[in-house]
C-alpha cells in the first residue's frame, strides 16, 4: 500500500475504495462529503448522481434520479445536503435520503456575464447564478455560492434564499478577482476560503466580502475542506507540468502537510481525518485513511 505524509498526518492510499453494485459503474465523480453517522456520499455526472457508502466503501443507497442535471459540488453540515446544478445554474438542499429542501435561483436561468465557454475568463461578473461550483452554509445561517464557470463571483444569501451580496470581478491577479471559483468553506468565525481555481490561489474573506488576504502556493485548488482542529485539506490539480497534490493548510495558509497524488475534483475530510477523493473523469473515489 502507499503511504504518504509524515508524523500526525501520514495516511495510507486505498485505491478503487467504493464497492459498486455487480455491473455498475461510476460516471465522472464530481464531489464527494460525510454525514453524522460517516457514511459517505458520491455526486456524480450521471443517474442516479447520488451514491450512498459506508466507510467501508460498502454501498448503502442512491437517490436523485432525474433530479439533477450537471453535478458539480456537494457539502454536507448538520446533516443537510447541499448540491450545486452546474447547467441548470441553481444551488439546492436536500434531506440525507434526497428529499427536495430548498432551491436557490431559477432553473435554466444563466446571468448575463458574456461568458459562452465554461472555465474561460468571462468580461464582467454579473448576479447568481451562471454555471455555480458549490454552496455552503455559515454559522450564522446565511448561504454561500461559489458561482464560477461562467462567472466571476462569490453571493452569500439568507437562510430563505434571499440575495444579501454579491463580490468578485473577472481577473488575474488582483485580490477581489477571479477565474473561476470553484469551491469555498465558512469557517467558525465566518471566515471565507474560496478556491480560485485557474489563478491558482485560495483568497480570505470577511462574512461580508471584505478581502482579507490570498494565499498563492498552491496548484489549481479543486476542493475544500476543514477537519475538527480547524486544518483545511485542499485537493490540487497540478499546473505548468507540476503535479496534482493534497495539501493540509492552517488558517494562515501554512503548511501542515503536502504530497503528490492524482487530481481529485472533490475531496472531503471526515470526522476520522480520512480523506476521500473524488476523482473526476477518472470515475473513482480514493480513500486516504489517516494512521495513528
């Protein structure tokens, strides 16, 4: 078996870690999260896009069949699903058993960014939605959209769906800027992370959209997320002829731990500090179970 990391955080790879029905197979693995009980739920880009695990990689359950028609980001907190419809430009809730909760913005509904080619950098920002990448919610309540194919911005709203702000401008290098926001993490202090995918930089919000600071060591951010002791685990895609990595990052942006692995479109940390990989066009899910 591989193991990577070192000291509080060395993990060992299982590859091909869910266990599919006999005669399934995964569509592109888009993202992937953990509920209360640990069980662990694929988003991918075809029916049913809601595969159901235990941590064993058994599977347990699908759901979502007809419901969602491009996959994009998953995030799960107090046992309420959050997905994003990356073509049909809406964020949505569901119960862990895919009862419809709530939608926000309008299906088929795309804002006017000018923006044709998802992932090119669009001429302006405009409001929600126009491709979205994941929603998340706050402590206080209020959601958070990452809106980034075919946009340049990041909308927080309330608990009812209610467009409180929008921030962001199409750009390269200036903070405030973005090419592509492709996921994002509220923190206990309401503190924004949001992975400014093609810019190859995470950048630090207020709860209100003021920028705080950017972190720029990093390679195409894919994903994020935050285990209990506040370390945020960052899938990276590789850039420039450089690797796709993990990399385990404190609230300064200093690293924990690093290593090389294959591109995850979306990863997860559990409550374990396992770390499970979303692998994409790959069609798999890779497991790294934390030792010690």
């Amino acid at each position: 078996m591989t193991t990577v990391g070192a000291g509080k955080y060395t993990y060992t790879l299982i590859q091909g870690w869910a266990k599919l029905p006999a005669g399934e197979t995964f569509g592109n693995t888009s993202a992937v999260a953990t509920d209360s009980q640990d069980r662990v739920y694929v988003f991918q880009r075809k029916d049913p896009p809601v595969m159901v695990f235990d941590r064993d990689g058994n599977f347990l359950d699908s759901w979502g069949i007809h419901s969602i028609t491009d996959p994009h980001g998953i995030f799960i907190e107090h046992d309420i699903i959050y997905l994003t419809d990356r073509a049909d430009s809406v964020a949505l809730k569901y119960t862990l058993d895919g009862k419809p909760l709530q939608v926000v913005g309008r299906r088929g509904f795309h804002s006017n960014t000018g923006g044709e080619t998802p992932g090119d950098l669009v001429p302006r920002a405009a409001g929600p939605f126009n491709y979205p990448t994941e929603m998340v919610p706050s402590p206080s309540g209020d959601l958070y959209v990452s809106d980034g194919y075919r946009n340049a911005r990041v909308h927080r709203f309330s608990p009812e769906g209610r467009l409180l702000a929008s921030w962001g401008e199409p750009g390269k290098e200036g903070p405030n800027q973005f090419h592509l926001p492709h996921s994002l993490l509220v923190d206990e202090d309401g503190l924004v992370y949001v992975c400014d995918r093609e810019n190859s930089r995470i950048q630090v919000f207020s709860a209100e959209g003021r920028f705080i600071t950017m972190w720029t060591d990093l390679r195409r951010p894919l994903d994020i997320s935050m285990d209990s002791e506040g370390v945020l685990h960052v899938s990276e895609g590789g850039v420039s002829g450089l690797s796709p990595r993990v990399s385990l990052l404190d609230k300064q942006g200093g690293v924990v731990a690093r290593w090389d692995s294959e591109a995850a479109h979306g990863s997860w940390v559990d409550a374990h500090g396992d770390i499970y990989m979303a692998l994409g066009a790959t069609m798999r899910v890779d497991k790294y179970v934390k030792q010690g």
